[in-house]
C-alpha cells in the first residue's frame, strides 16, 4: 500500500508540471482505512506502543541518541541517521491516522516541481526536474537525495471515462473523470475533476518519454483540483484549497552540491 502511495505523489508530482504556470498549490490530503483486518493490526500495534514499557524502552532510545558517540556516528552516516529518526517517529506516533499526510504543497517553476508533505511517515520532498525528466528525493535536514524510479507501468489496462458530472472547486468549474486501471495486482479507481479554466495548466501537455502513464491523462481535459483514489485497502481524497501564482527562487528547484546521494532512502 505504502508503495502504492509513494507511486501516486510520484506521477502527482510530475502531473503539476505546467508550461505557463509559476506559482503554489496547496492540497488537503484525508484518508480512510477500509481494510478491517489492517485497521485491526494497526491499532493493535498502537495499543501496545502505548505500553509504559515500550515508552520506557523509547525514552531510552532517544536518550542514547543524544550520546556523543551516537552522535558523531549518524553525522557520519546520514541515511542511518534518516533510517533511525524515521524509525523511531513510527513508534511514537499519535496513531494510524499519523501515517499519512495531511496537507500538501507543491511549488511550480520553469515545469520543474517541489512537492512537500505535511504529517505523515514520508522523508523529505520530492523534486522533478523537468530537464532531467527525473524525480528525486531530498531531504534536506539530513542533506541527503536518493533517485526515484517511475514504476508506473501500466497504463495499458487503464480505462478512462468522462462523466456527466461537474462541481465548482475554488470557483473553477471541473468535470468529473473516472480512471480504472490494475497495479501491482489492486484494482484502482481514481475520480478526477479538471478544470480548463486555469490557464497554462492541462495535462495533457505531459510528453510521454517522461511519464510511463502520461496516455492516461491525455485523456482528460484540463487541470486536476480534485483527486479521489480508491483501493481496496483504503482511500484517499486529495483537494486544492489555493492556488497562488507568485514568483519563487530558482534555488528551491535544485539539489544542494553538498547534498549526498544514497539508495534507497527509507521513505521510498
């Protein structure tokens, strides 16, 4: 499921590119577990994380973490030390619900994309680099990128349909698209509703050789304001709440010379 998630904001991120556009869009995120036996297993572990002495444990675990020599050897090692601080944030959430994010801002220029989260277990942003045609994520407390793959291969078995159905978002009227396609081994729907009605924003402006899936959203006319994804796990709702065009700083669309590549950054 996780890296489901993680596939979807991928191909989010490069959805947002746009050929006229500079500015920000910030997105309300809700999602709803619908698995019972999840939901089970998940406030199970949350109930035995609120044992006085997992806490216990915990607290000794953050105080060994403030030792010098601890210190000295996650600096050293600064995927260790992203590893461990996402680890530990696991084990001290407030509950299932802090697995995912809240909110989400993505910031667009020059068709280049830096997506942030707010809440949830993921590290770091993700930034698409429209001259590269290639994802990263950074995370710049611990001054560390890894390389995103675009696993997204199956737009094949996509089915896109336009639906009668329209609604106002943000005073843009958007019609409603249903796309129904298999990944890895999960039916998924997905509801759209795009507006043509911001300028410089369509989707279907996406090239194919950067996106694996970009003949699905070909399909639809416009700019998404409204996601909803629908698995058998659970189900996501993505909103625009603001869409601001400003001006921003080429530097918050590059990776940092002394930012350190590693594989596999734990949060992929």
């Amino acid at each position: 499921m996780k890296k489901i998630f993680t596939a979807f904001l991928l191909t989010f991120s490069i959805i947002v590119q746009a050929q006229n556009f500079e500015g920000t869009i910030t997105w309300a995120i809700s999602s709803d577990i619908k698995d019972a036996k999840m939901k089970a297993q998940m406030e199970q572990g949350q109930q035995q994380m609120s044992d006085p002495a997992v806490q216990a444990q915990l607290k000794q675990m953050q105080e060994q973490m403030n030792d010098p020599q601890m210190k000295a050897m996650m600096e050293s090692n600064p995927q260790m030390k992203a590893q461990i601080e996402n680890a530990m944030k696991m084990a001290s959430g407030g509950g299932m619900d802090d697995m995912f994010p809240k909110s989400m801002v993505v910031k667009i220029k020059d068709q280049n994309t830096l997506t942030r989260m707010e809440g949830g277990m993921m590290i770091g942003d993700i930034l698409y680099l429209s001259d590269k045609g290639q994802s990263y994520r950074v995370d710049r407390d611990n001054k560390i990128y890894s390389v995103l793959s675009d696993n997204n291969n199956n737009s094949g078995n996509a089915k896109v349909t336009k639906t009668t159905a329209s609604a106002s978002i943000l005073g843009y009227k958007c019609q409603k698209y249903q796309v129904e396609m298999t990944e890895q081994g999960k039916k998924i729907t997905q509801y759209i509703w795009a507006t043509t009605e911001l300028k410089g924003m369509d989707m279907r402006s996406i090239s194919n050789e950067k996106m694996s899936n970009s003949a699905i959203y070909k399909e639809i006319d416009g700019f998404p304001l409204k996601i909803q994804m629908s698995m058998p796990e659970m189900e996501m709702i993505m909103e625009a709440k603001e869409v601001k065009k400003q001006s921003l700083p080429t530097s918050e669309f590059i990776i940092p010379s002394n930012f350190k590549e590693v594989k596999g950054m734990m949060g992929n």
